[in-house]
C-alpha cells in the first residue's frame, strides 16, 4: 500500500524511480530540478539558496486570527497591504460566544480590508481555503495562510500555514526565513477502488510518516502516473491534509484537468503546467499504490492514530479501549468519563452522527457521494458545511433532494457547534 524509501532517489522523466546510488546522474544538479525548488527560489530574495527570505504572493486569514494579526501589524506601523490579503468570515460566525464579538470582529476586519486595501469575504460565503483555491491559487505562486491547513499544491500554489507573527512580517514587507527545505517524493501509482476516497488516502499517509517524521518540514511533492488517475477534487481532499503529517507544504504536477479547473472559475490565466525536470533528486520517496488502499478510520486524537475499517470491525473492542486509556491522559481530568466502547452493538461498531465539514471534506464530489449513501440508509443523520458555489452545485445537480430525504442537514460555514441527532 505505502513504501517509504531508504535515502533518496532520482525520478527519471517523471515517471521512472532510480536508486540515489546511480552513478550516472549527479545529485545536486537533479536537486534544482523539483518544482519545489523552482518556485522557492523564485520567491527568495537572500540571494543565497541555502537559506531564504521569502515573500508571498498573497495572503489570506480568517476571523479566528485576522483581528490579531490586524492590530499588532497597524501598531507597527502598517500603511498598505503590499500583496492581496484577503480577510474571510467562516471560522467563528457560529460559535455561540455572546454578545456581539463575532459581529465586532467582522467589522473590524470590514474597515481594515477598506483602509488597506484588503478582501473582505462576508460570512457565509465561503471557508477560507475554498476561496483561495477558487480565487487565488495560481500556478507557480505562494500563498501564506494564518491557518495550519493553507495547502494548495495540487492546483501549482505552494501554500504554507503560519502562525499571525509571519502574516504581521508579510505586511510590513520582511521575508519568511527558513533554510531550503528537503523535498519528499510522493509517488503515485494505480487508481483507487470503489469505496477509497481522497481522505483515506491522505489517512494512509499521514500513517506512515507522522511518528517516523519522515517529512518533516520538508516539502512533500507529489509526482507519479497515479496523478492521472486523481480528479481535482479528489487530488485537493488529498492535498489539504498533508499538513497533518508534519511537512512544511506540498506541491503537485499539473496538468490538463487543473488548467480545466482554472477555466471553470474563470481564471484560465492563472494555470501553469508544472513538472519535475527529466532528471530529479528527491530526499527521500513515499511509494503510495492507490489501488491498493482501503477505507480509513482515523481515531482521537491525531490523525496519525488510524487503522483500516476492516481492522476497526474485526477488533473494535480493543482499538476503542485503547483510545479510552489515551484520554485519561489527553483530558487529565479523571472525573470526565470518556466512552466509546458502548459504542459496540453486537460486536459492531454503531456510528450516531456524520459530519461532512470544513477544507478537506466539504468537497462536491464527496457530498455526492454522501447523497449517495444517505439516500440508500435513511436512518443516520448527516452535517454538511459548505462553500456558496458547492452548495450553488449541489442545487443545480438535483443532489440535495436526495440529501433532504436521507436526514442531512447544511451549513454554510466551517465549525457547526449544533450536533444534530
């Protein structure tokens, strides 16, 4: 299913893996020849590719962490935005905090995006990474997020999510200073089968290098003829949660179902055909065959704890148990009784609620495929939290009157604090 390589390897015309030994090649040559490379240097201005100062292309924030970011950038003396920032409302619009924070905090980032010359997207209209596929995403360019899930390799665009300091850098027009990053080959072959979608595979990675640190703040770039085989859609669900395995950002080969991408939102400028040279160093390889991947079950309270739900239904039991024993030391409080072992019905596990949220799950082809199951098993009730123009197609797709009949329920923003039952 997944292989991670001993050292690094070459990658021959995109296509062929060769052993980091052979002597035909020359490594620090093939090194320059990543995607990562190219577009990390063309964004340095140390003039030292051992070590970069970056500046960003755009830059993007939601109301969680905007206002922060705002008032310690005003303090130090911002004039302008130097890039396109764009402020978006979905983190907080429906936490239930009292009084009117969320609408101070909305205007707020209103009358800076119009003093500075910034994006203001109103609640409701979309979640912050969603947005920025659709809007800013570019091929070749970077884009630093104030959210840890700012990914947006598979459409060209190496995203990084920091924390509000380096936004605040940004804004003042200082750099982001790092060492030049390794870079990971992750090699895609095969196509997944029925059932597998773009979170079971990310499961399954995020498996095998989480704990080893095999990508550890490098750059995870995804090559392979398995590439082919991916929608766009399924190639972002994937992408979005790379952050979870600890690499720096991602980056992916493009092609011609991204540029159709770009042309379905009107952006047909912004794609750029990207691809590793005929001769590629990588750090190191993660080998995914995607055929061989099954339905993933991640527990509490990383990611990273995963297992196949075939494994999850021949030994619930014991899988569950041993999540109850992690939260005794997670909640560290012995008076909070954390069970899911009476979650066991006939040795089976019993799911109470589904939900369908945020930047890696509310894509359209995966609440299509939750029409499609909710519609056949009407007993379980389901959230969903969209985007404006997914739900716009969800609509014009005749889907959510499927959904209605199976007991969904939607909400336009990213964290829904109401649980149906």
């Amino acid at each position: 299913m997944i292989t991670l390589r001993e050292g690094g390897a070459f990658l021959i015309d995109g296509e062929k893996l060769v052993d980091e030994g052979a002597p035909e090649y020359d490594r620090e040559t093939a090194k320059t020849g990543t995607m990562t490379y190219g577009i990390l240097t063309g964004h340095n201005k140390s003039g030292d590719t051992s070590n970069l100062n970056i500046k960003f292309d755009k830059l993007t924030s939601h109301d969680i962490t905007f206002v922060g970011i705002l008032q310690t950038a005003r303090a130090s003396g911002l004039e302008r935005f130097p890039v396109p920032y764009v402020l978006t409302n979905c983190h907080n619009s429906l936490c239930a905090v009292g009084g009117t924070i969320n609408e101070d905090d909305h205007m707020f980032g209103l009358s800076c995006a119009k003093k500075y010359g910034g994006v203001y997207v109103p609640p409701h209209q979309a979640v912050i990474h969603q947005f920025a596929r659709e809007m800013l995403a570019e091929g070749g360019a970077m884009i630093l997020g104030s959210d840890s899930h700012t990914r947006y390799g598979a459409l060209g665009t190496m995203a990084i999510g920091e924390g509000g300091p380096e936004i605040v850098k940004q804004l003042l027009e200082q750099t982001y200073d790092i060492p030049m990053p390794g870079v990971v080959a992750i090699y895609l072959t095969g196509k997944p089968v029925p059932g597998v979608g773009p979170q079971d595979v990310a499961l399954a990675i995020i498996g095998a290098v989480f704990e080893n640190g095999y990508v550890n703040n490098k750059v995870m770039e995804f090559v392979g003829p398995g590439i082919d085989n991916l929608s766009v859609d399924f190639r972002i669900g994937v992408d979005v949660m790379t952050t979870e395995t600890t690499c720096l950002s991602s980056i992916w080969r493009t092609d011609d179902l991204v540029k159709e991408f770009y042309e379905i939102h009107g952006r047909s400028d912004a794609y750029k055909e990207l691809k590793p040279a005929d001769v590629t160093y990588y750090d190191g390889v993660v080998e995914v065959d995607l055929s061989k991947i099954k339905p993933m079950i991640a527990m509490p309270f990383h990611p990273s704890n995963v297992y196949t739900i075939d494994e999850v239904n021949e030994n619930p039991g014991d899988i569950l148990r041993d999540v109850e024993k992690k939260a005794l030391v997670s909640l560290d409080n012995n008076d909070i009784e954390f069970k899911l072992t009476d979650k066991i019905h006939d040795g089976r596990v019993y799911v109470e609620q589904g939900v369908i949220a945020g930047c890696a799950g509310g894509g359209f082809e995966n609440l299509c495929d939750a029409a499609d199951i909710g519609n056949h098993d009407k007993r379980k009730s389901l959230n969903f939290n969209l985007v404006t123009d997914v739900f716009t197609c969800i609509m014009r797709n005749c889907k959510r009157a499927h959904l209605k009949v199976a007991k969904l329920y939607f909400s336009t923003q990213f964290y829904l604090f109401l649980m149906f039952g």
